[in-house]
C-alpha cells in the first residue's frame, strides 16, 4: 500500500532529508587516500546522532554499520570496515538514511580519491545526470514506469549496465515502503504518482553488464558480476501538485 503523506508528514521528511543531505555533505568532505571506510561511518554516526538522528542502516535486517561506502566495482550495501582504505584512484558512493522524528531521509553521492581515468568521470556524470533525468520524469497522474522509462532511454543508448536486481523504493515513516522505483525500462510498476507520495530515484549504472553478484559471506555486499566499476546517485523525492521536490537537495 503507497502512503500518501500529508503536510506534517511532508515537513517531517523535509527536515530528515535535510539532514541526510548535510551528513552526506560533512562525511564526503573527508574522503581522502588513507581514510578508512570504517573512518567515515563513524564520522557520520557520531554527526547523525549529534543532530538528534539515528543511523536507520544501523541494525536494519542485520546490517552492521551506520552508513553504506561501496568502492569501486562495489554496487551497493558496501559495509564500511577498518581494513578498507581508500587509495589514490578509487571511486566511493557512500550511502546515508537517518531517521529523525520518527522519519527517514535518504540519500547517496559519487566520491573520487585522486585522479581517475575520463572513462571513470564520464560514468559518474552519466550516473548523476540519470538520476536527474529520471526525476523530471515525476509528475501527478503519471507512472512509476515513467521514471526507469527516461532513464534507460538515457544510459542505454552509451552502453552502460542498468542494475536490474535493486530499485528506488517508498519511503517514510519506514525505510522501504511501497512503490518499488525500477530504474530500467520495464512494464510491471506503474502505479500512479500522486502528490504527496515520497520515494528515492538511484539508479545503479555500471561500465559492463547489468548483473551483480550479492556476497555470499556478508550477505550485504553487491558487486559488479564483470569487476568492472559502477556508480549510483540517489535523492529522496515528493511528487507535489504541479510537479516534483528533490527533499534532499543539498
């Protein structure tokens, strides 16, 4: 069931992705060769839990940190650890949902260490410029399909991978709720978008094929089936009466 929010609830999911925005912001800013990934979800835990927040990844079916930091040919779900060391070269999403209020603002970004290859930024500005093509999509009365329409029409044509295995969600009062947001072209979601409904867009877009690999081990962690990179962006969005807001804007 898609809830629709009223205009409390609205206010409450803009001041959680607000601070989704600003963690994301503050923790980004110390990506650095010879910081830990460990490094950064303290960080982030600590700023969250400063700003009257919680980590929602924290504990969530199991997961064991406080924020996602997925490098290089990781997809997503990267869980953060003291032996993890950025280097020189190295491309990091990292990942913040916190809960403020009793609701979750979520949101993740591209971060680069050093120099990086033009084929590797090339990916990163396509997997921004997916994101934000898909949110012009949003609009009321059209369809969730509307969104993984635009940007397959977006990212196929240059040959990259659209994940197929994961997908933007609701979100609220919980952290997945209703509608599932695929971002590759398909025929089976396409509730209606109606003002007041909130849901994050991030789309996951690799160098090689689609297909990713879960960890076996950790059960979290999402690779590339090929090795190659990937990248992701994501905002929390509102579909509002004459359009959309991106809530976590920074």
């Amino acid at each position: 069931m898609i809830h629709i929010k009223n205009s409390a609830e609205i206010q409450k999911m803009r001041d959680a992705c607000r601070l989704a925005a600003e963690v994301l912001n503050e923790t980004g800013a110390r990506v650095a060769a010879g910081v830990s990934t460990l490094e950064l979800n303290d960080f982030a835990d600590k700023l969250t839990r400063k700003n009257g927040a919680v980590s929602a990844p924290l504990n969530y079916k199991g997961f064991p940190k406080s924020i996602c930091t997925s490098v290089n040919n990781v997809v997503c779900h990267g869980i953060p650890k003291k032996a993890d060391v950025l280097k020189d070269g190295d491309i990091i999403n990292i990942d913040i949902t916190v809960i403020l209020n009793g609701f979750h603002g979520d949101t993740s970004r591209m971060f680069v260490v050093g120099e990086i290859p033009k084929a590797t930024q090339q990916l990163i500005y396509d997997t921004d410029r997916a994101m934000h093509v898909g949110i012009e999509a949003i609009r009321p009365d059209g369809r969730v399909s509307d969104i993984g329409d635009a940007i397959d029409g977006f990212l196929t044509p240059k040959g990259y991978g659209i994940v197929r295995d994961l997908a933007g969600h609701g979100i609220g009062r919980t952290f997945h709720e209703e509608p599932s947001v695929p971002h590759y072209r398909q025929k089976r979601h396409r509730d209606r978008l109606r003002p007041g409904m909130t849901f994050t867009v991030e789309p996951m877009v690799n160098q090689g094929t689609w297909e990713v690999d879960f960890d076996p081990d950790d059960g979290w962690t999402v690779r590339t089936r090929d090795g190659k990179l990937s990248a992701q962006c994501e905002h929390t969005c509102l579909v509002t009466d004459d359009g959309y807001e991106i809530l976590t804007q920074a």
